[in-house]
C-alpha cells in the first residue's frame, strides 16, 4: 500500500533506530526501524520489511510488512502483507491477508449495521 500522506505529514522511523513511547499523529507513520509502544494516526500507518512494532497501532489503513506483537486496529482497511508477522489481536472493516503471512491471534470485522445482516430473535 502507498503512504498517502495528510497535508504532506509522515512521520519515518528508520532502520537501525529504536524508539520507546507512545507516538500521536494526524499524519501517517511508517516504520522501518523499531517501535516498543504504541501509535495512533488518523491517517496510515505502514510497518515496513525491517520493521517491528510492540505495542499498539490505531490508523485509518495499515500495511503490515514486518513483525507486529500486539493489539492492531484499522478503521478502514488492514493488509498482512506477505512475509509480515502478526501476533496479537486485530480489528477492522477490511482485512487483507496475503500468501505466506503469519497470523496468530484473534480477529473482528466491524462495519455498518448493513453490512452486519439482521440480528437474531
């Protein structure tokens, strides 16, 4: 998934670096080096091939290509990109899983009371 970016904003935690805390954006995120906390973006979040993120992750759409162990949660759409590793709980309307990612944890789809049929009596 490209990094569409909010008002030209993104945040890049590159390889090699470690950082520990909590990060808060409107922007997107992408992190290639090493995140021990959490982020929440109201744009994307994208964890790159030599990323890893323990912790949280909040965002509009995210692209998981490294290692996440945690709790992740899209409010749009969610991609597990190929050699991705997630563990831990995941949350969004769209999720995306592509051939040889690992998933290990538990999963909710939310979305419109449409899209969710009629409730049982």
């Amino acid at each position: 998934m490209a990094d569409k970016q909010v008002n030209g904003v993104l945040s890049l935690i590159g390889t090699g670096t470690v950082v520990e805390g909590k990060i808060v954006t409107d922007g997107s995120v992408r992190i290639d080096g090493r995140l021990i906390g959490d982020i929440t973006s109201k744009a994307n979040v994208t964890v790159g091939s030599t990323g890893s993120v323990e912790g949280t992750i909040h965002g509009a759409n995210i692209s998981l290509a490294g290692k996440v162990k945690g709790t992740v949660a899209a409010s749009e759409k969610l991609v597990l990109e190929a050699k991705s590793q997630m563990r831990g709980d995941v949350r969004a309307q769209r999720l995306v899983v592509d051939e040889g990612a690992t998933f290990d944890g538990n999963c909710a789809m939310s979305g419109s009371p449409e899209r969710q049929g009629p409730k049982p009596q």
